[in-house]
C-alpha cells in the first residue's frame, strides 16, 4: 500500500493470557510496544491509524483519525486498559469487527498469542488479508515453550481462572509439555501462512525492536523484488 493517504489498523489482544512474563517484560507490554511500532511507522501526513481493542468481556474500536496526538490517545488506551483475573478474547468476533469497520483497503496488524483454537479464528484471519495488507504479530514467552525443573508450580488457566498444582521436576512431564508446545506453535504457524499473512514473531526475552527492525527490512526486500519481477514481465 503507497505510503500517502495510508489507513492502517492493529488489532490488540488484551486477554488474560497477556498478562503474563518471565524475561524482560510482561507480553502485554510486548503487545502494546508492537502496536506503537505499527502507529509510529505509519504516522505521516494524511495517514489515519485505528485500533481494535479485543477483550474477554468487550471489543472496542477506535475509529481511524490522523495526528499524533490520535495516536498517542490510543496507545494510552491500551496501556491504561483494564486487566481481567479471567477470560477468554474471541479472535473471531474481533478480525469480523475489524473487517466491517475498516473498509478501506490498507494495512492491518493483528496482535495476539493466537493461544485459542486456530480452527476458529483461521477464516475470518483470512477474510481480513482478502481486503488488507495483514501482518499476524505473536506475542510468545520462553516458559510457554519449555518448562523449568523448579519442583511444585502453581499454574493458572487464564482462560477459566484455574489453578493447579505441577511437579516440574518430571522429565517426562517436562518433555510432553515441550511436545505439546511445539505441536500448539506449529499449528499457529500454518492457520497464518494458510491465510496469507506475513507472520512476526516477537519474545519476552528478546530485543523486540531489532527483530521489528529485521522484519520490515526483509519485508521491503520481498516486495521491491516481487515488482521488479512483475517489471521484467
């Protein structure tokens, strides 16, 4: 999409499941830092930004204005947005609420853990890249790959508020659980490659603005060669 006049939407997760981190920060943090990357590199003149704000209980659109100040307002949004002791978002719902209020074609960043069935939120993901530029950023701490030998853990199911006690100190426990992780990320990655959309991986224990950084470089480059391609033609 031409960088003059461009429309460009984030829709954030701001499920319980964000609410968590063992590294440098919190992945709601990393969900919020990724939403003002997509608002500051798009915040030119003429350009409008919008937000979708997907919570457990409400979505909750902010409708696509121009300025920094704009932008501002809805970063403070969704820093001061309320946490949730449990809940789950409906991706679904939110990418329809997105696809029926950003007509427009322009850019849309979709920002979540994607932790719900892929199976429900795949098509409307898909629906939202038939119209828009779409880029699926995941939001991803180390302790949801692999689980640490520290004897008894309490772990909490953000979805449900339930807690349950676990012996980390099972190698076979240990091992099913990185199985299982591996296979649920797996999973993630084809439901986003199946709708065509550029995938981001950002991580709590990692420089998020380098791997932004890398990203829309590479990025770039896959594009100036496809219209170079489509020149030779």
């Amino acid at each position: 999409v031409a960088d003059r006049e461009l429309e460009s939407w984030t829709l954030v997760d701001l499920g319980p499941s964000l609410d968590f981190g063992t590294a440098f920060c919190e992945k709601r943090d990393l969900a919020v830092s990724a939403a003002a990357a997509v608002g500051f590199l798009t915040n030119r003149t003429g350009n409008r930004y919008g937000a979708v704000l997907a919570r457990p209980d409400d979505i909750e659109v902010v409708p696509a204005r121009g300025g920094r100040n704009h932008l501002m307002g809805t970063l403070h949004k969704l820093v001061t947005s309320p946490r949730l002791d449990a809940g789950r978002v409906d991706l679904a719902a939110a990418l329809d609420r997105l696809s029926a209020t950003a007509r427009r074609r322009g850019l849309v960043a979709v920002v979540s853990d994607f932790l719900t069935d892929p199976d429900q939120w795949a098509q409307s993901l898909r629906r939202v890249a038939t119209r828009h530029e779409t880029i699926a950023i995941e939001i991803l701490d180390p302790r949801e790959l692999t689980l640490p030998d520290v004897g008894v853990l309490s772990v909490v199911d953000p979805a449900t508020g339930e807690t349950r006690e676990v012996s980390t100190g099972s190698k076979k426990l240990r091992a099913r659980y990185e199985g299982a992780a591996i296979e649920q990320r797996q999973r993630i990655a084809d439901a986003i490659r199946y709708a065509g959309v550029d995938h981001l991986v950002l991580r709590t224990d990692r420089d998020w603005l380098l791997d932004v950084v890398r990203f829309v470089a590479d990025r770039r480059s896959r594009v100036h060669a496809r219209r170079a391609g489509w020149g030779a033609r």
